[in-house]
C-alpha cells in the first residue's frame, strides 16, 4: 500500500531528526502535500494514527497537511494553469507541450517537539 | 517540563532515501558492479526480457539477479533455471523497494563473485519511480497492449528512466499503438530516453538493447 510505505519513510525521517536534536516527545508533524503527488490525505493520515502508536517518540504527534495546488506551464504561450482543471493541455492555446511547475511535493515542512 | 520547540525541516520526505541510494551507488563504483534497476506494470514482460538479456550477456559478465515483484515466486524460479544466482526480496505488501531493501538484497544476494546485478521491481509505474534504489542505470518496460499514452499517464517514471524498452512488437499488428507517438511522449518528458523496441518472444530488437546494456557495464566496471 502506498501511504503506508510514504508513512513509514515519514517516520524514519523524524526519527533520524530526532536522534540528531535529541528530542523526547514529537507533537505535530506538518506535511506539505502537493495536489497530484498521488497521496490520499485521508489514507495518509490513517496509515499514519496508526503507525505512530508503534514509536516511543511520536505515539501522540498530529499529522497536519497543507496542501499545494498544482499547476502547470505552457511552454508555447507562456501562460500557468491549474493541473487538475484543464490537464495537460493548455486551455489557452491548445497546445500539448506543457509541464507540472508545482503540485508533485510531500515534503516534511516542520516538526513540533520538545 | 521541557520546552517544545519547532524544527524547520523543508526537505522533500524522499531526501534521506536519495542520500542513501547515492551512497550505495559510491560503494557499487569502488567495487566496480553494475546495479539494474527494471520497472513496469505487472506483466510487461520484465521477466521474458531478463531471460533474453541474460542468455545473452552471461559469457561476458557474471550476473545476479533480485526478483522484487510479488506476484509470485516462479519469476524466480525461472531465472534461476538460466543458471544465474537468484533471490527473491520480500517487500512486506509494499509497492516500491527503496535503498535500503535493495541494500539488503545485495547483501543476501552476495556480490563478491558478481559483475551485474538485476532487479526486477515491484510491478507498477508510480511508487518504484519515487524511490532511488541505488541503481546505476534505470530502465522501465511499456508493452504494446498497455498503449501509447501511458506516458502522459505516468510522467514521472518516464523522466527517472534512462531507457524505456517497449515490449511485444509481435502484436504491433493487432494493437491501435503508435510507436512514434510514445517516442513523442516520452521524450518530451525526457529528452534523454533511449529506447528499444523489441519482442521479448521472438528476439526481434534485443541486440540493440543487449549492446547498450553491455557498453554500460563495461563503461562502469572497468
Ligand atoms: N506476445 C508477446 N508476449 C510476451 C512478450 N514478452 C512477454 N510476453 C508474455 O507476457 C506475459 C508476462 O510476461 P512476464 O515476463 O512474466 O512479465 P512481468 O510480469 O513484467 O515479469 C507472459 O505470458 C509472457 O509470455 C512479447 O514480446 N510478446
Ligand atoms: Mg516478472
Ligand atoms: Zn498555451
């Protein structure tokens, strides 16, 4: 499953942080997650409720996620628009030579911890 | 009481994987072994391809292969017949290997004795092309039934791999795919793409992708 495996590569990350800031207790990871990263929020966050019960570290810590819009360039007229509206032709010109600038992210933003 | 404080990370979550891969990549280089790294959707014909590949290359190179994709354990069993040394990396129902499992595979495998190694993905287009495995080159299969537009479907994977292979020319006849519009597409998603059209079946192709594999390795071993 998807969100399980993005979940546990979450929580090797932290803990990674952890051990370097010496950290006792993680109470809030946010999340940066780009709309058409493939990652179903709701999923993440259940994969992750229950993948955190199994740490010493972030058994309590919320998962909260802020999403990115994605969008994407038309490389013949120049213009930005939004990804999941019009896909990958340009609702401009019409034309098929377009890319994703932004919305592909899963970043770990912060972490709360003392 | 301690004092909470916030910690600014801003790293993609595939950062520490990436690190890792980059690092296993060092250590394949010093022992001069070349790491594959074979993706596609389930029943492409990665296996019927490794076969071909390996009938091919086992005089010149000594050859291992990981077999990752669950579907079942004949895959390994089938290469194994091909007298290669071959193990099965159980994922644990997940749908990508990362460094760290390939890590470990190359471990159980035992490289000492080996100048290429294969590995056979998990089968599916999106969660392999997310995480580096430490592999030195990339290559994903599309065959002809799966049709032309995947690549707009799956951009991703298109821009990791160095090579696309498009599998099943045999049935080009009874398929609505068009090899020049998968070309377009998937290079404009990377302009860098080699790709080889073959049958896996009848051998058509082959030897063009053998003889890439093979400057590749002799390039990287030496
Ligand atoms: N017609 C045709 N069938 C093929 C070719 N290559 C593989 N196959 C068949 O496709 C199916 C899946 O192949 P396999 O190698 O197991 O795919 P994998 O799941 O990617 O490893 C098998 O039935 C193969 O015999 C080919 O070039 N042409
Ligand atoms: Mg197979
Ligand atoms: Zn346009």
């Amino acid at each position: 499953m998807h969100e399980l495996g993005i979940v546990f590569h979450i929580i090797k990350t932290i803990e990674r942080i952890g051990d370097e800031n010496k950290l006792i207790k993680v109470s809030e990871v946010t999340l940066e997650l780009g709309e058409v990263s493939g990652v179903i929020p709701n999923e993440l966050c259940d994969c992750w409720n229950w993948a955190v019960k199994k740490t010493e570290r972030m058994k309590n810590a919320k998962l909260l996620i802020e999403k990115i819009p994605a969008l994407t360039f038309c490389e013949s007229c120049k213009e930005t628009y939004a990804t999941v509206q019009y896909g990958r032709i340009c609702p401009f010109c019409r034309s098929e030579m377009t890319y994703l600038v932004q919305g592909s992210e899963i970043n770990l933003k912060e972490i709360k911890a003392c | 009481m301690e004092k909470v404080r916030i910690i600014e990370v801003k790293e993609s979550i595939f950062a520490d994987n990436d690190r890792e891969a980059e690092r296993i990549r060092l250590q394949l280089k010093q022992e001069k072994k070349f790491l594959l790294n074979l993706m596609s959707s389930p029943g492409s014909g990665k296996t019927t391809t490794l076969i071909r590949t390996i009938e091919a290359l086992k005089d010149e190179f000594r050859i291992g292969v990981m077999e990752a994709d669950i579907e079942s354990s004949v895959d390994a069993e089938k290469i194994a017949a091909t007298g290669v040394k071959t193990i099965q990396i159980h994922t644990g129902g997940m749908c990508h290997l990362d460094a760290g499992m390939t890590e470990q595979g190359l471990k159980e495998l035992g490289t000492e004795d080996l100048d290429l190694v294969i590995l056979e993905n998990v089968g599916n287009l999106v969660c392999p092309a997310e995480f580096d495995t430490g592999a030195v080159k990339n290559a994903m299969i599309l065959s002809v039934p799966e049709g032309h537009d995947k690549p707009l479907k799956y951009p991703l994977i298109f821009t990791v791999c160095d090579v696309l292979i498009i599998n099943k020319i045999d049935v080009l006849p009874y398929f609505d795919f068009d090899l020049e519009k998968v070309r377009e597409y998937a290079q404009m998603r990377n302009p860098n793409l080699k790709i080889f059209p073959v049958s896996a079946k009848t051998g058509e192709g082959m030897d063009d992708w053998n003889s890439w594999l093979r400057q590749q390795v002799n390039d990287w071993i030496q």
